[in-house]
C-alpha cells in the first residue's frame, strides 16, 4: 500500500441538491457553482476504491450538474465531476483485484475533479496499455453512450438523425454508424464542420442555421426514412425534425444543449403516425444491461480507441487549480474535450 | 333483396386533402366544411356492405376530420362520418353473411352522415337486439378505445389519469377502471362534474380550472403513483400532469381538445425519469390486435350496454336535413353525444 496524503486539493461544489432552473450546460463563471478547497482524503468502503486521479474529462452533463439541473441532486462540499483516469492506490473489501490497475472510471455521487476519488469497483474499466490517459478520462460516458444509442438506431432501420453531431459524442457515433453500415444524419450548428463530418462518417449533414433547413430534411427523411433520432439539443427546431420522420419515428432525448423549451406542434404526429418522444440515461442503461452485455460494449470501446477508430478530440488542457478560475472560459474553445490534469 | 332507390340524401365534405392547421375539434358553423346533397346510393363491391342508416353519433374525430386535421385525407364530395348503425340492405361478393342484420359500423373512409352507408363487412358489429339503435349508433369508436387504453393503464400499476373525463370516452374509462379494480384520476373542466363522476367510478377528480390543480395533482401522484395518461386535451396542463408523475409515466395522447401547443420544459424527465410521450389510435389497434381478441373486446362492450353498465349519454338529437345548419349549436349542448337519424 502506497503511503497517501490525509488531505488533497479538490475543486468541490457550493450548492445543494436542484437548482429548479433548466437553462443549459453553460457557464458564465465556475465560481457561481464551485470552489477550490483542501479536503480530506476519502476511504474507500466495502466494493470501492480509492483512485489517484491522471485527468478528468469536462462532459456536458457534468456542467448541468453542478448547475443542480441533473437527474441527480448535488451534495455541497464534495467534488464535482463524473468521469476520469486514474491509478487504484487503495481497496476496500472484495475490491482488491483492481489494486495497482490503471481503470478509466466514473464516480457515480460525483468527485472525479479532485487529487483522490473514491468509487464503486464495478464502476471502473482496466486500462489496455494502448490506451492514452486522455482517452482513458473518456472512456465511459460518451463510447458506451454512443455504442448503446446507435444499437437502439440499428434495430430500427438503417438511417438515423444526430443532432449536435460536432459533440464528441456526436463524432463517435458517426464513425461506429458508418463503420455498421448505417447512414447518420447529422445537424451541426455550423457549416465549416460539414465536411470533416462526412469524412468522418456522417451519410448526410445538415446546418441547422441553414433558413430551409427543415426543408433539406423533410427530403431527406423521405428518401432514407430515419426512424430514430438521437437528439442532445431538443429545441424547436429538434421537433420540426422530428415531425418531419415518418411513421413509427423515435425522438430519443439524451442532453437539453438548448434552453430552448420545444412546443409540440402536431399532436396528429402521435396519434396517427405512431410516433414517440422518449429519453437515454446511461445510467439507465448501465442498471437494465446484463452485465456481459456491457461487458462485450466495453471491450469493444477500448478495440476502437486502441486502434485508432476513436479518439477524444481535445480543444483544452486544465490543471486542476485552475479548473474554478479558467473553466468556463475553456469551454468555449471549440467543439473537443476540456481535459482536466492534477 | 329490398329494392333501393338510386339517389340519396347526404351530407358531403366541401373539401378535399389535409387543411394543415390545428384549431381542434370546435366549429362556428358546420356549413364552412359540410354541404347538403343528393347523391347516388353508393353499391357494395366485395366484401361489402350497403346499409341503411338507423342513427349516426358525432365523435370529436368527425369534426376533425372534416376540418381536416385528422390522420385521413378529406375527399370532397363524400358524405362525412365515422361511426352508425343501421340495416344492412345489400351486400357484395363474400359479405353476405351480414344480409338483413342491424349492425354498428365503421365507415373506415367516411359516409356514416348519409341515408344509406357502404363499408368493409368487417368494419360491422351485428348487434344483440337488446342494444338500442343510439347505443348502437356509438358501440365501436369510444367504446373499443376505451377496452384497449384501459387495457394499456391496467399493464402498468392500478392508479391511472383521465383527462376530459366527462366526455362520453372519459366516462366509460372511469366506470370500466373502477369495474376492474383500478383507481382513475379524472380531470374535468367544471366543479359541477365533480360528484357524478366520483359515483361513476372515479377514484377522484380534479378541475382543470383550479389554480392549485397543478399542486394537488402531484400530492396525489405521490400517494397513488399513476403511471399512464389516457389524455385527449394535450394542452400545458397536461404536460405538468405528465411532469408530476413518477418514473416512468407514459402521457398518451389520443386527442387534441385543446389549440394550445404544450411546451416541453422538462427534457429531464424524459432522460432520467424514463417517461415518454406516445399516442393511440384506435384505427391502429384495430389493424394491430388479433382478430380473436377484437372479438372478445367487442363481445366484452355489447355485454356492458346490454345490462346497461355503460350507456351513451345523448345532449341532442339532429335530422340529418339539420345537420349543415345546426350541428355547430348541438355540439355545444353539454358533455353528451349528438346523435344524427335520417
């Protein structure tokens, strides 16, 4: 057992539980939500670890987080992030095989912004050597999300509409649906992005500024027939889209980048076209998927990224003192990942 | 073989195709939509029927339809209509079974406003004598409708909600929950509803005008968990009714009483709540539900106006010479069908 420090340095979260509000994952200022603070070194418990942070990735859901508008309540005072890197330096019981292993992992109460992190064993993925720690601190949220969600469009027709396709997590489900022989539609806000995209993987893209946008689409839909779109914006324009799938078409939410709030226009589209509007929530997915199942989806994340097939486009690099000061700036620098280092 | 006439009166659309507007099921004045007309009595091929109409019933899916903002095209020059009952005088090649009966029907592709009707054999309920021709006149729309979205409620928990319960719809829903042993919620729009239907079986009933609705819903989804909207307003307030309740709430749209657009101002409950929006039609049912099980739906409703657990409520009775002048009046008569005899 290495010999660890009783306190680290951790960038922790001011506020309690919701916020009520739902105005997007974008900041003005990191200090509105987040502080620096000198805390003590957590134990891992029974079935956790305790992990020595290498990077953290910045994703969207970690800002609608702390801004207290996620699916889970904030704990003022603790650490703020969900996903990173890291050397296990410590176990608790029946934890112990993960001892000395890099693991790409999440911290499911939050907590990966910080020197040290504890969480569950089933929450961390071993690294292959292959694996750069960049990748490794976004290795779950974003592969396993577009792995699952491009299977839930490849059950259901060959074409399918991505919104926010510039987003990593847009990206890599561009090259896995060209990669399964599918046809991704993807909507991007500008139209500079359109050809690294198609080159990328996307079948068709479209700007979603572009005044006959809905128009370029409704073409579109009528040739390809996309049954599912999967959607990280859901503005109005997400429900002209959708209105303009065909019958049994899918509109599967998984972020709110707009704060837009939709109104839904034809409720014909519901009634007579068997359409739906639904959500995807990883964790969701983590609770209901058997674990083999997940188990094959990990492995085949981590084939992607060791050859090459993925990669986590990185727009800027923090340390992890300068996250509450500099964060908000850096994540207006384009379209990659803020990558967060101790 | 009775020998029939060759003209006949009727009360045929003035428009043909899809209007594209949404201003639900409200007219001013039938005749912006609705002509009168002698036309030919229209000849069976096969497999169908000729009958003579006994009475017709107006549904909230005629006005829409006829505006034009059904899932069906108009076709000008057609008589208007769903849903009757009559003598079948006529029949084609395979039909004949049906010769002579008195028979609720469907006419799939509108006609039911005319003296004499032609629809699919299999569009027809022959039905026991102990049925009146006003009950008979609504056996299939709301009545099936009701059978099949109850069915949907009673898969997923006991509680469920009821939007414009005191339509004739909403009504066999509460009494048919109550009979099975479920709790429905009722939403109405007058306190003077209240009473009757808590004694028709509703669990209980909330009115959409008072200010705290909102409120005491969400107390009430606390307690009684209701996981399935049965709504035909789909306005704002359905949309909070559908945020109030608890994971994984289905809001099922299977009509649009309301022009108001609702607007989607929590993205949240769909991804981390698992709650989705979706719609029923009963065409659909009908062409996805086995054969079987529509027989032993259809057997189950004659059974319940037979000893009269259900009934139609009749707010006015038109001649079908009256209809272009005075259905917009009868329609605002009260929650109770309109119902049309030759």
């Amino acid at each position: 057992m290495t010999t660890l420090p009783s306190t680290m340095f951790a960038v922790i979260q001011t506020h309690d539980g919701y916020s009520d509000t739902a105005t997007g994952p974008v900041i003005d200022a990191a200090a509105d939500w987040l502080a620096e603070a000198e805390v003590p070194v957590p134990q891992p418990g029974p079935g956790q670890v305790l992990i020595r942070l290498r990077t953290a990735s910045v994703n969207p859901s970690d800002i609608h987080f702390i801004k207290g508008e996620y699916g889970q309540p904030r704990v003022q005072d603790t650490p703020a992030g969900f996903e990173g890197c890291g050397d296990v330096v410590a176990t608790g019981a029946g934890a112990e095989a993960l001892n000395g292993l890099r693991v790409a992992f999440v911290a499911a109460n939050a907590g990966a912004w910080a020197e040290y992190v504890v969480t569950q064993a089933q929450m961390c993925i071993p690294l292959r050597p292959e694996i750069s720690d960049e990748d490794g601190s976004a290795q779950i949220v974003n592969p396993l999300t577009a792995m699952a969600m491009v299977d839930i469009a490849r059950g259901d027709g060959d074409a399918f509409v991505v919104s926010a396709a510039t987003s990593q997590l847009g990206k890599l489900m561009c090259s896995l649906g060209r990669d399964l022989g599918l046809k991704p539609i993807a909507l991007v806000r500008r139209s500079d992005a359109v050809e690294a995209l198609k080159e990328l993987g996307a079948h068709e893209v479209l700007v979603a500024t572009d005044p006959d946008v809905t128009q370029k689409f409704a073409a579109l839909s009528k040739e390809l027939k996309p049954r599912v779109f999967l959607d990280a914006v859901a503005d109005q324009l997400s429900e002209q889209i959708f209105c303009a799938m065909p019958n049994g078409a899918r509109w599967i939410c998984y972020g709110k980048l707009s704060a837009e709030l939709p109104k839904l226009t034809q409720t014909g589209q519901l009634i007579f076209m068997g359409k739906r509007i639904e959500g995807f929530w990883l964790t969701q997915w983590m609770t209901s998927t058997p674990p083999a199942d997940q188990m094959r989806v990990v492995g085949e994340v981590q084939a992607r990224f060791a050859d090459g097939r993925w990669k986590t486009d990185v727009s800027e690099r923090l340390a992890l003192r300068d996250v509450v000061s500099n964060l908000a700036d850096a994540l207006k620098k384009g379209d990659g990942k803020v990558i967060i280092t101790p």
